[in-house]
C-alpha cells in the first residue's frame, strides 16, 4: 500500500456520532491522557533514534488503538489503516505527524472535556 493513503486519510471533516463520544470519554483517566497526545487515528513516526518494526524506520504509521501495558498506557500503531500489520509501542517512543481528517489535539480534548455531542 506505500504511503499513499496519507494524503486522503487527512482530508475531511470527522462525523462523530454520540457512540463515539461516549467510547473516548468513558476511558480511564490515563488513556484519555495518553490519547491527548496521540489522537485517535492520527499518524506517527519513530521519533528520531528510535528503530521499530512498525511504523518501520522512515514510515508513518496509524494509531489502532489503546491498551494497559506493563508499564503503563501503550499504543498499538498500524502500518496504514487496512494492515494487518501492528505493533505496541510505548508512547514515547513515537511523535505525532499528522491527523485523521480534523481530529486533532484540540479537537479531541473538546470531546474529553464535553459531556456529549454539540
């Protein structure tokens, strides 16, 4: 798939329905911090010295999900949003280098602190 999904993974406008909402704003206290940082779906890189096997040294990769690691909230990132391929990584270990269509930073700490949809 190469990388050129990322052009039109950022285009557009996010429609959030009230499921949604309520997923992110009913994580627990330290994944809605970890996702502040790292948006949903929002895509990464390795930050610089740091190799992993995905997102691959050079590559941009996808946030998937959230989870509870051993030492605290990891990030699962695919290789593009269709892959099959995903790896935990810990959230240090990656930097922020753009967003699924407009659900970025601020827009995702609006919803963390909403009690619902506008």
């Amino acid at each position: 798939m190469g990388e050129d999904w990322i052009k039109e993974w950022q285009e557009g406008t996010v429609e959030f329905d009230e499921a949604t909402v309520e997923w992110m704003q009913s994580r627990p206290d330290d994944v809605k911090a970890v996702m502040r940082n790292f948006p949903p779906s929002c895509l990464v890189r390795a930050k610089e010295g740091v190799e992993l096997v995905c997102p691959a040294p050079g590559t941009t990769g996808v946030i998937r999900s959230y989870y509870h690691g051993a030492d605290g909230v990891q990030i699962s990132v695919a290789e593009h949003p269709e892959s099959d391929m995903w790896a935990h990584c810990d959230p240090e270990w990656l930097e922020v280098v753009g967003f699924y269509r407009d659900l970025d930073m601020e827009t995702t700490a609006s919803i963390l602190d909403s009690r619902g949809l506008h």
